[in-house]
C-alpha cells in the first residue's frame, strides 16, 4: 500500500494523507541553519549544531506522535478552527497534501472552502527558514479569517533544555517589536546571540508566554487564545517561551493573500561591536551580550532587521525557491542515469543523492531517530557518508577531511566522534574502535580520485585538535595504515578494539558481573579479540592507499603497503575463511565468531562484503563459495539480514549484539548499509543480476510498493529493517542518517553502473543484469561533461569490449580527462 506517490519532474514525493505509518520527515537548509520537518510541519531547526544551537523546541518520543513541536499554523474562521497542515489541531480537512521537495516542503490543507499552502525552506547562504503562506478563498462568500502562527523556543543547549528546569523556568527572556518576536534567553554564557520568528504584515495580537497561549491545561491541539480567536499579547518572563502571531484576513470569494513568516537566528561576534557591549568574548568567539540597568538583556537587532527585510515580498521569496532549485538541479545533474527502470532513476538521479548531502552535512545527530543530543559527527560515519557526496561538492569534503583528520590521535587511531560545533574529539566517548583509522584512508582517496588535487596530501592537519602536533596529511594516511598492522592479534589478524563497524560486537567488553553494563567494563583478559572484516578491509582500503603511495611517486612506501596487504590477505585465507565463508572474528579466548562451529551467529554478512571486494579468495572460488553462502543463509525477500542463526539469548562474551531480540538492528536486522558491501563484492565477482536484486530488494523507490509494512519515508533508506527471525519482518527504524545513503551510492552508481573515478579518468566497470539492453549516464567529472552511452548487445554483465571516446576508440576501459571543460560522447559496448 502507498501513502502517496513520487512526482520525478519536480524532485518530489507527494504524501497525499497526514497519518503516514509514521511521521515522514524532509530536511531544509544544507549549510549551517538546518530544520527537520514532517509532513504535517512537526520537527524543529537548529544553528550548526543540533545539541549546542537548538533553535526550537522537540519532544522525543512525545505522545501523541510528532506532536513534541513544531512550526505550527492555525486557522480561526467564525469559531471554528483547524490546521492546514492537519497537526496540531488534527481537525478533518476537505484536502491535504505534502510535498517533500529538494530542501522545501510544501503543505496544503483546506477546510471550510479556505484552502493554505505553505511552503517551508531555508534559503541559499540564510541563517533562517522561511515559510510562504498562501491562502485561497475558494468559496463564494466573503472570509474574515485569523491566522496564528506558533512555535515553541528551546533554550539552546537542548539537553540542558529537556533536563534542568529549575533553572530554565527563570531564563526565558523575549521581546516584541512591531511584527517580530524575538527570543533572547542567553545560555550560560550570556552569548550575544538570539532568535526571531516575523511576518511582513501588521499583526493584530501576538503571544511569547506558552501557558498564556495555550492555556495551562491544554495542548497544541486546543491553544485557547486559537479556541478564542483572540491573542492574549502575553510577554515571556522565565518558563517556556514560544512565539506566537496573529494576522487578520479577509477575503473576498476567489481571493487570495501571501505572507512571509522569518524563522532566524543571529549572532553578534566580536568584530560587531556595538555601542551597548561591554561583554568579553566566549569560547566560540561570539561576544558576551550586554545588559540593560534594568537587568534585562539588549541585543543587537540589525542583523534580524536585514534578515527580514531581504525576504520581506513574496517575489524575493519566489526568486530565493528559484535558485534553490537551481541548486539543486546542478548538484544532481553531476551524475545522471536514463534507464528502462524508472524506479532506478529516481534513486539514482534524485533521492539517494539528496539523502547522501543529508547523511555528509548531518552525520548520525539529528532525525526523528537521533536526538541531536546523544551523537555528533562519528568518525567513521562522516569519512563514508563523504563517499556518496564528494562529487556533488568537493570542497566541502575536503574541508570535512581535514576536520576529521584534525581529530586523528597520534598514534593512528581516532576519537570516535567530535561534536560540530567545536570540532574537538570527544572525550567522553574517546576512541579504540579499531576500523576508525582505515575509513580516513578511503575517503581521503576517494577525494582525490574526484578532483585530481593531490594536494590536499600537504595540508599540515593537527593531531588531536593541537597544532603543535600538526603533520601533512598523508602522515596521517600512514599513521592510520599503521594503526592496523601494529595492532595485530594472535592469528595476524586486526585486534578489534571496542569494536570495529559492528558497534555491537564488544569482543574485548564483557563482565560476568551481571551489574555492570557491557559497554563501560573492559575485558579481564588480555584484549586480543581480532576482526576478520577490518582484515578485509585492510585489503580493500589498505590497497587504495599503496595505488596512492605509487601515484604521488612513493613506491618505497607502496611497495611496503603492499606487501602488508597481500600478507594480510594470506592471513584472512588461513585463519579466516572457514568451510564455506570468512569468519567474522576470534574472541578474547581465541575461539571464533561467526563459524559453522558456532551455536548461533554461525556467519556475519560484514567480512564476506569486504573480505571479496578487497579480492581475497578471488581465484580459488572462495569469494564465490561466500557469497552464496550469504544468499543461501542470509537472504531474505526484504534483504539481507546481518547474522544468521540470530542471537537468542544473552552471551556476555559478545556483547551488546545479543542484547538484541533476534531479528531487530545488529542481531540478525537488515542492516542496509552492509547489503551494499555484498552489492559491491556481487559486482567484483562479476555477478551483476545478482548485485542489481539486492539493491532492489532495499532501495525505497522499489519498497514504496509496501510502505504499510515498512512504514518509513519510501524516498530515503532507513539503517535497519526487521529481519527473518522478527515478529515485524519487513518493518524500518531509523530512516536518514545512515552510511546506507552513501554505500547504496556507491554500489549503484560504480559498481553496477559501473562508473568510477581513478586517478586518471573516469573508469567505465558495470556490472549489470545480463537482460539490460542499453542505459545513458551523465557524469560531470573534474570540470568536464561525460555523456555515456552503455549497450549490452550480447548480454553480458561485466567487461567493456570497446570504448569510444569522442568518436575515437580508446584502449582499455578508462576514459581520459581532457580537462577543457567540454562535453565528451562516450560509447560503450560490453561484451
Ligand atoms: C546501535 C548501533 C549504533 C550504536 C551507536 C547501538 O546501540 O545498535 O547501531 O551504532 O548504538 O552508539
Ligand atoms: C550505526 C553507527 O552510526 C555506525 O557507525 C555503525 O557502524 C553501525 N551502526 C553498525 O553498528
């Protein structure tokens, strides 16, 4: 069953009910102002940094659901009233649709013959999210409706904002000026910094105090001054401030009005000093705001004013919408696939590519499964989710790998995680998780790959944030290379660490003090765990860097990088292969994991991902052995779970995974992110029909078909699906912000595909299903326009049999840069 439907013209996906399965989010804004909104306008924005610069308020895990906050409207009409996006007021309307569009949401609702559409977006280079409201008088008699607006402010810091009352109920602080309120509560640091939420009309009344609007006893759904048709102009003084407009409209039959509501923030550093600041200066550098003789707080209002008054007419709305699909349509256009499948070229050309600027600018901090308050930027996250995003913005991701590498520890390995706003690793959490280091490695690589700019290996990139202990970056590559050889377990293979991707595998991290939480107490023995897929990833990545070592000219280096790799991939062949598919790990006893040997857990779906794509058993039929290994015991009709028997019980020797019931996250779910790495490792070995039904097996275009099963957005991927063994088969968690975005990218878009960058050009390698006749891609790659043509005349899967570059037949499958800036015809016969 759908909930609505996708409209591929204009990049959206149109929800034609507000009671999705569950609240079906979009994101606005991709720069430093961000805004999580549903489809009936529920969620909240906040300032870079969704834990330290909360904006307004959200109630996680709130009842009703998705009623915890958002940027309401309500319409008063002769004593009725309702919302035109249905929530909060949840009365029936005559029509309601929501369009979820690249960084707008669209959302009409109509009932009593006055029809509002507001369309919700944080403009290019603006600190604030805009909402145009349109409202028609569609009935044929004269209107005189009201218009509130509401939103709740959160008090900045959002943790300290949903656990310290005592304080906050004495903090709020705002101001009203004309048709502005401003929210002005300083944090701790008596920051000069404040919000403001506008209308560019005259307001009749306006309300800043929650329990004045609402009514002490009344939720979102009721507020009594809505009830009432009559604001109260209440002024917040400690407790919850919100802020709240009231606009008087009337309208003649057929007619209609527009408005511009400004949801803004500012702040004032240093260099805007002003005439009342006496503060000093912050540790982001932002002034200390002054302070009136009556105790109250002044701010310096010219930034709001200019904000508000660059979007103070619907036409510089319009033209900010304009360039905002300009935007976006050039970011998209930079790889391009037409097919016979049209589900394909929606995910491909559309919304996995969006959902990849999401997953880069995001990491795992904010979603309706992420409370912008438990994680920042992960380490490992961010250097895959730059995988899927380099080539829409390179410059962004290499600004992004110098932060990450920023956070790199000396000896190689890397805290696991830092917080956006400082961009410090993060102590609390540290580090050890010993695949951290390698991802670095790959993104670096990948980086390069897209732009040719070795140079970024110079860039002199601080160790643990400190400048004094600053090396080029390609000391870091080394160091995170290293990292893993010189952390060798017993049988040669990777000591683990915490836990490598599998957060849930904590080998080294038991107690048999049923008191202690797993996670806290480390193992008494001797921490020797070892991980068979950070050994292949070792290959994989460990490769990619010795090809970049011999590129730049170091072949010392790449030689020596070599060698360790295909010593590992020894290694992973005698100690990690085992019947018919690669283990997964050895304990802290030396026994293994993920072996026929085992009671449960008999084989993991990570090491055979990255074990065949680092080419480990390639030639003797191992890989292959593997991989139908996972078919046969890991497939499902809705993808392949993680591990197979699930856990069924709690072993404490594993650690968190069996805490799990069986079927559900890292117990035997459908990771979607490693249904990828078989895509890729199915490709490698050349099996392009069987890589293509996995990716439709998870993409959401193709699980729209049964979104009352999956119930998440059917235009994004979510991290998990229930697997076999769950009571919920088939149902998604956590949709968004998951390196599923971007390895999904990858696997499509250069392993089945079969466009890869190289250091020299553009490598043309599909592996597709033997029926595909022909497809078109356009790839912009380093300045230059490739317009690939790729025909499969003898229904092959794998291998180009002639390539035709500009009319002229090239050797090999890679085509050159011409760095001219041009659009080069590429034809491709596979064969
Ligand atoms: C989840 C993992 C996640 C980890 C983050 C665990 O509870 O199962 O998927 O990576 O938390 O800390
Ligand atoms: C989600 C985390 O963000 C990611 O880092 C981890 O690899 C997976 N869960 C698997 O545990």
């Amino acid at each position: 069953m759908k909930f609505g439907f996708f409209d591929d013209l204009n990049k959206e996906y149109v929800i034609t009910t507000p009671e999705t399965p569950y609240p079906w989010i979009n994101y606005l804004g991709s720069q430093a102002f961000f805004s999580l909104i549903s489809n009936t306008a529920g969620g909240y924005s906040f300032y870079k940094d969704a834990k330290l610069r909360r904006i307004t308020r959200f109630r996680y895990n709130n009842v009703p659901l998705d009623l915890g906050g958002g940027r309401y409207y309500y319409l008063y009409d002769n004593g009725d009233f309702w919302s035109p996006g249905f929530a909060p007021a949840k009365k029936e309307l005559e029509y309601y649709e929501c369009r979820h569009g690249m960084g707008y949401t669209k959302i009409t609702g109509r009932r009593n013959g006055i029809e509002t559409k507001i369309t919700f977006f944080v403009p290019l280079d603006y600190n604030g999210e805009v909402h145009k409201v349109s409202i028609v008088n569609t009935s044929n008699q004269v209107k005189n409706v009201k218009l509130f607006s509401f939103l709740e402010w959160c008090l900045w810091n959002a943790q300290e904002d949903s656990t310290n009352f005592q304080r906050n109920f004495s903090t709020g602080e705002v101001e009203v000026k004309g048709s502005v309120i401003y929210h002005k509560t300083e944090y701790k640091e008596r920051r000069d910094h404040y919000a403001f939420f506008s209308v560019n009309a005259p307001i009749s009344g306006f309300d800043s105090d929650r329990e004045s609007f609402l009514g002490t006893y009344h939720g979102f759904d009721n507020p009594q001054v809505v009830a009432r048709g009559e604001s109260n102009n209440s002024v917040a003084d400690g407790w919850s401030p919100i802020a709240s407009h009231c606009v008087e409209i009337s309208l003649q039959p057929k007619e209609s009005k527009e408005l511009v509501f400004i949801l803004g923030y500012a702040e004032n550093k240093l260099e805007e000093k002003w005439e009342y600041q006496v503060g000093e200066v912050d540790t982001d550098g932002l002034l200390l705001s002054s302070v009136a003789p009556n105790g109250t707080n002044v701010i310096n209002k010219k930034k709001a004013e200019e904000m508000i008054a660059k979007y103070a007419t619907v036409k510089a709305v319009d033209q900010a919408l304009l360039e905002l699909k300009d935007y976006w349509d050039k970011l998209l256009s930079k790889y391009n696939v037409k097919s016979h499948d049209d589900k394909l070229n929606r995910m491909v050309n559309i919304w996995n590519q969006y959902q990849c600027m999401v997953t880069f600018n995001l990491s795992r901090s904010a979603s309706y499964f992420e409370s912008g308050i438990g994680r920042g930027m992960g380490f490992r996250d961010s250097n895959q989710d730059l995988l899927g995003f380099v080539h829409q913005i390179p410059d962004r991701a290499r600004e992004r790998i110098i932060d990450l590498a920023s956070t790199q520890l000396p000896d190689g390995g890397a805290y696991h995680q830092y917080q956006p706003l400082t961009k410090k690793g993060n102590d609390e959490i540290g580090g050890n998780f010993n695949d951290d280091p390698l991802w670095l490695i790959l993104a670096v690589t990948a980086y390069i790959k897209e732009t040719g700019d070795y140079d970024i290996l110079e860039v002199n990139t601080p160790y643990d944030n400190k400048l004094e202990l600053a090396k080029p970056l390609s000391d870091h590559l080394k160091r995170a290379f290293n990292h893993v050889i010189e952390n060798l377990g017993p049988h040669g293979l990777p000591l683990i660490g915490r836990a490598d991707w599998n957060d849930c595998l904590n080998l080294n991290c038991f107690s048999m003090d049923p008191g202690e939480s797993f996670q806290t107490v480390t193992s008494k023995d001797g921490k020797v765990a070892e991980s068979v897929m950070i050994a292949g990833m070792f290959t994989y990545i460990g490769e990619e860097y010795a090809i970049l070592m011999d590129k730049v000219g170091n072949n010392e280096e790449s030689i020596r990088a070599m060698k360790e790799v295909e010593n590992m991939r020894d290694v992973i062949m005698k100690h990690g292969y085992d019947g018919s598919w690669f283990l997964r790990a050895y304990d802290d006893f030396g026994r293994k994991i993920g072996s026929d040997e085992c009671e449960e857990g008999k084989i993991f779906i990570e090491s055979q991902g990255f074990c065949v794509m680092g080419k480990c058993g390639l030639n003797d039929g191992k890989a292959q052995k593997a991989l139908d290994s996972v078919e046969k015991r890991l497939g499902t009709k809705f993808g392949l779970v993680l591990n197979n028997p699930a856990f069924t019980r709690y072993y404490v020797e594993y650690g968190e995974i069996s805490t799990y019931p069986a079927g559900y996250k890292e117990n035997a779910g459908i990771f979607c992110h490693n249904n990828a790495w078989i895509m890729c490792a199915e490709a490698v070995i050349g099996r392009g029909d069987k890589a293509f039904d996995y990716y439709t097996k998870i993409a959401p275009a193709y699980t729209e078909e049964y979104s009352e099963i999956h119930r998440l957005e059917p235009y994004v991927y979510a991290q998990m699906v229930a697997g076999k063994d769950a009571r919920r088969f088939g149902e998604a968690k956590n949709s968004w912000l998951t390196g599923t975005a971007s390895w999904n990218f990858v696997a499509i878009s250069q392993y089945i595909l079969g466009i890869k960058p190289e250091y020299d050009g553009l490598m043309i390698d599909p592996a597709i299903p033997t029926d595909w006749e022909v497809y078109q891609i356009t790839r912009e790659f380093r300045g230059d326009r490739y317009d690939i043509t790729i025909v499969n005349p003898y229904h092959v899967s794998k291998g180009v049999k002639k390539l035709v570059v500009d009319a002229k037949e090239v050797e090999g499958n890679i085509i050159p840069v011409f760095g001219d800036g041009l659009e080069h015809k590429v034809k491709v016969i596979l064969g």
